[in-house]
C-alpha cells in the first residue's frame, strides 16, 4: 500500500486507531504520526526524522534498526517529539513510554 493512501485511512480512521494503539505496530504507529503531522499541516521536526524514519520498519520495539535497539530508536523519537501536541500526540506518547517501560523490564 501506498504511503499517501495509508495517510488517508489512518486520518479518516484517526479515532479508532487512538483506542487499537496497544495492539499496532510500530510501523502503523509511525504512520499515525506522519498522518497526524499533515493533518495539522505542521512542519516536521528535523531532528525527530531519522528516528520516525527508523520506527516505520520497525513492528516491535524488540526489533533493531542497524546497530541501534528498538527502545533506543523509540526513546530518541520521543525527545525529539516534545513539540507535537494534540490528542494524538498525547496518546501515542504514552502508548510509545508504555512499551518503553515494559521493554525495559
């Protein structure tokens, strides 16, 4: 699938997918948060690119990108993150902190 028609499933679909986020991948979660970015036609931080980049491969946070563990690349991502805000933005920081907690465990 195209990734401009799985941007627009995912913003016609925003709402469920807010409550399915524990049961996506990261790959879907990262499509989640392109979708949401051209939503709000905000800019993209440049410094969370290469980490988004490396989450859109990704299904678990077990998974590694290169030399660098999921938890690292999920953990980058979101520091680089800290300006996107919104409901989606907020529930997706948690889902991503939630499977960062456990991954650690």
């Amino acid at each position: 699938m195209k990734l401009k028609e799985t941007v627009k499933r995912i913003i016609k679909e925003e709402q469920t997918s807010i409550q399915n986020l524990s049961s996506m991948s990261l790959s879907e979660i990262a499509q989640l948060i392109y979708a949401d970015y051209r939503k709000n036609k905000k800019p993209f931080d440049y410094a969370a690119a290469p980490y988004l980049e490396a989450l859109a491969t990704m299904q678990t946070i077990s998974d590694n990108y290169g030399l660098d563990s999921g938890s690292s690349i999920v953990a980058y991502l979101l520091s680089n993150l800290q300006t996107w805000k919104g409901d989606v933005a907020r529930e997706v920081k948690k889902e991503l902190n939630r499977r960062l907690k456990f991954a650690s465990r």
